[in-house]
C-alpha cells in the first residue's frame, strides 16, 4: 500500500454547545421534579 491509498480518519463533527446545555437543563429540571414527586408522595403516604 502506498501513503497515497491510506485516507485519514474523517472527524467526528461535534454537537454545538447550545445544545449541550438544553440537555444538562433538561437532566436538572427532570431531577428536580422528579425529587420533589418523590417527596410528595413520601409525605402523604407517611401520614
């Protein structure tokens, strides 16, 4: 094979950083509901 035959690995074009930080926002506003559910239902079935 010659130098000439080999082709580089093309690269991954990466995802902008606007998007990235909707998906970190989501994951915290999904955790939060989701510990404040947790909460609600611990506090009305305990009484």
């Amino acid at each position: 094979m010659k130098s000439e035959d080999i082709k580089p690995i093309e690269e991954v074009e990466e995802l902008p950083d606007s998007w990235w930080y909707r998906v970190y926002l989501g994951v915290i506003i999904t955790t939060i509901l989701v510990i404040s559910a947790l909460w609600a239902f611990s506090r009305y079935f305990s009484s």
